[in-house]
C-alpha cells in the first residue's frame, strides 16, 4: 500500500468532503469521529488481509501522521 493509496483509502472509509493528506486528523476532519475511526480501523484491516487489526497502537490513532507511522514500522507501507 502506497501512502496516496492510504490517504484514498481514509478519504473513503469517512466518506470525507475534504481532501486527505499527511496532515489529516481527527482535530480537523469533522467525519472523523469514533464512528469514523471505527470505519477508517475496519478499512485498514481489510486492505492489510487483517495485518492492522494485532496493531493496538492503530486504536490511539487519530491522525493520518501516527497511522503512517505506525503502519511504516510494521513495514505494511
């Protein structure tokens, strides 16, 4: 997976208005809220084949930064 393609991939699962980009979070998204990061979480899991669902740290997560982040460590990105 691409970052562009995780940016989409966010944009979709939030059925967000505004663009995603790097700097995209919960602070400045108005759709993404618990119900959105629930969506975002489940999309993620189903493009990784169920990788993202044993990263706990993915549930803290409410930007698209500390996602990067964690999904590049676990090399998935």
């Amino acid at each position: 997976m691409t970052k562009d393609e995780l940016f989409l991939l966010i944009k979709d699962a939030l059925d967000a208005d505004n663009q995603i980009d790097i700097n995209a979070s919960a602070d400045n998204i108005p759709e993404w809220d618990s119900l959105g990061h629930l969506s975002v979480l489940t999309a993620l899991d189903d493009a990784t084949d169920g990788k993202a669902s044993s990263l706990s740290d993915l549930s803290d997560a409410t930007s698209v930064t500390k996602i990067v982040s964690i999904l590049e460590a676990e090399e998935i990105i």
